[in-house]
C-alpha cells in the first residue's frame, strides 16, 4: 500500500518538476558543425529526465524555426550554431556555440551579447580571442567538442607491418588555411633526404551528396606525384570507412594555420594514430599531451588568404593571424617520424577519449544549467543499455 500511495504522490501534478526544453537550433550532417550539433543532441538525449526535454530545431527548415518561435516558452533554452537573427524573437535563455578559425571571430561578435545571454566557446584560446576583443568573459563559458570514444578508439586498430613505406595522413577539405601546400613541400624535402613515404589523402569538398576535389588541389597533386607517392580518396565516407583511413596511416599531419576544433585531428588521435600538428587555434585544446617532437613550430602573421578572406567579409581589413608553419621544421618532424613509424599514441588517444568525449561536453552543458538554476540536481537515471 506504501509503494501505491508513493507512486500516486510522485504523479500528483502538483509534485511533477516543471519541464524545460532544451532547444539546439542547428542541422544533422556527418562533417563540421553538422557533427557538432547533432552529437551534443544525442548525447543530451541519452539521458533519461523527467523534466528536461531536448529538442533539434534545423535551422535551414522555415517552417520548422517558425513553429518554434511560436511555441517559444519564457523557460526554453534555447542554443545556436549559428548567430541568428531570429534568435531576437524567441523567449527564454539564448546561448550561441561559435566556432571561428582565426584571431579575429566572425563579422558581428561585437554585438553576440546583445543577442545571446551567453557565448558558449570551444576552447580556452576560443574564450581569450573573445575577452581580448572586448567580450565580457564572464558570459563566456568554455563548452569543448568532443569525440565518440565507443567509435573511435585503438581497440581495433590492426598491428603496423614491418618495412615498407611511412604513410602520412591528411584529412579535412582543401583550402590555403590546412597548409596543403607546406605539407606537400616538406614531404618533398623529406624523401629528398632519404625518407621512404607516401601520402593519403581526403581532401575533397562535400556538400550533400556531392564531394568535389578543389582544382588547386588537383594541380598540387600533379606538381608533386613525380616525387613521392600520393593516394588520394574521395567521396561520401562513412564513420567505419573514416575510422578505416585513420587507422591506415602511421601519422597524422596536420599543418593547419589555425582551426575552430578539427575533427578529424581528434578522431584520428582517439583511433590511435600519432599526429604532427601545429597548436594555435582551437585544437590546441586538447593537444596538451603531444610532445615537442611533434609539435611545428609557426609564425603568427596577418591572415593572406583571399578566398577566406571573401568568406569572413570584415570590411575594415582586419581578419586576425594565423600561424603559419615552418616548412624547414615541418621537414624535420617528417623525417625523425618517417625513422620510427611505429611509435606508440595511446597517451593521446586516452587523452582524448577520457577528456573530450561528447558526453562530457553534454554534462558540461548540464552543469552550466544546473548552477544558473535552469535544470535541477543533474542525477539523471542509468541510461539505456
């Protein structure tokens, strides 16, 4: 009789928490923000609340984003990809996740405060960008990416084989700012020295169901081939197919002039693979455990590239540093790895796993919450097995 009376106080309506939703105005996609949003949703969502509901708004759907203003509550929460302009005519807390890849965001971070309660960053050097140019840091909460570590992990990697060539990895689409072109001349000078390697690459332009390779890159290919082995992918991978090329390689190159987060940098560590990376930008965030020996070293100078540039559209000129690879050095981090192919990462790939997993970052959103008062006690029940 206890346990009935107990179970009809917990339903009383009167003794049911108040529901808060938790809106994520954003898009599913398998690359870049699509990710981000729709990992940090499913990860909310593996929770099981009483009184929290998470919900993904996709922002390119009109009719989808004008039934949630409508509907808007003076309790949402209400969280965005992108800088919004509606944002303005929703109630409730307005939170804007950015990611930018220079040291100067994105035209309109002046005025992200006044349309959002609160800038959520992807990393500390993503929060100190904003504070040094002028935002108030105390609505600035460093909210990271993160990495399926149940998917990507060393657990399944094959052994490496004895002899034969160094494989080197580069993955994200081609565009001045990833140092293509400083790695293709340092390979050069690599095997100029004696090196024994080849490189893979997915460098392509996906958009849909499309995947095109940029016509530069095409050309940088051509230009080099003659000197060392390039195998080039291309097309819609899927997750097994992408944990498949990392685990292919012996290192990971990432000579990147700066980036918001990089995923593929991160799942490639997370899988086991060693990486040579540069550190300014947002994946300096989780690439405290790499030694010096694969650090490059870098030049910070005004960003030169064109096409970005023309992407960004800051009209006074000022569109931030980048730091730009030295190719000498970069040589050098090439041949000491082409020298020992078989060196161990899993310190990287346990750091990564345990530490920015998309998990983590779905708790880091509840304690945000929970200590504004927004969400109660974060105790959520098992999850689902």
């Amino acid at each position: 009789m206890l346990g009935t009376q107990d179970t009809q106080l917990r339903l009383h309506p009167r003794n049911r928490p108040m529901l808060t939703r938790i809106r994520f105005f954003g898009v599913d996609s398998p690359t870049g923000v699509g990710t981000h949003c729709s990992q940090t949703v499913k990860a909310l969502q593996a929770f099981q609340f009483e009184s929290i509901q998470i919900q993904l708004i996709k922002h390119n759907y009109l009719d989808e984003v004008q039934s949630a203003v409508a509907d808007s509550l003076d309790t949402d929460i209400n969280i965005f990809f992108f800088p919004e302009v509606y944002a303005n005519n929703l109630k409730g807390t307005k939170i804007y996740w950015c990611v930018f890849d220079a040291s100067r965001p994105n035209p309109g971070y002046e005025k992200w405060l006044e349309s959002f309660h609160y800038v959520f960053a992807t990393s500390h050097w993503g929060h100190d960008i904003l504070v040094e140019r002028g935002l108030d840091g105390s609505r600035i909460v460093v909210i990271p990416e993160g990495v399926d570590p149940k998917f990507y992990n060393p657990y399944g990697r094959p052994p490496a084989l004895a002899g034969g060539k160094t494989k080197f990895l580069m993955v994200g689409k081609y565009e001045q700012k990833k140092g293509y072109r400083e790695a293709f001349e340092a390979l050069h000078r690599a095997v100029a020295q004696g090196a024994q390697l080849e490189l893979l690459t997915k460098s392509d332009w996906i958009n849909g169901t499309t995947a095109v390779l940029h016509p530069e890159f095409v050309q940088l290919v051509q230009q080099y081939q003659s000197q060392f082995n390039i195998v080039v992918y291309n097309g819609n991978f899927t997750r097994e197919q992408m944990r498949t090329l990392y685990y292919s390689a012996d290192y990971f190159l990432h000579p990147s002039r700066c980036e918001g987060w990089s995923l593929p940098l991160i799942e490639a560590i997370a899988c086991g693979t060693p990486c040579i990376s540069t550190r300014f930008g947002g994946h300096s965030e989780y690439l405290g455990f790499l030694p010096e020996s694969q650090t490059i070293r870098t030049t910070l100078g005004p960003v030169d590239c064109q096409a970005f540039k023309d992407a960004v559209g800051h009209t006074d000129g000022d569109f931030g540093q980048w730091a730009f690879p030295d190719v000498a050095d970069l040589t050098q981090r090439i041949l000491l790895a082409a020298a020992q192919p078989d060196g161990s990462a899993m310190a990287g790939s346990d750091h990564v796993r345990q530490h920015y997993s998309w998990d983590l970052a779905a708790e880091k959103i509840l304690n945000f919450l929970h200590l504004r008062g927004q969400v109660g006690q974060v105790r959520p029940s098992p999850r689902v097995p």
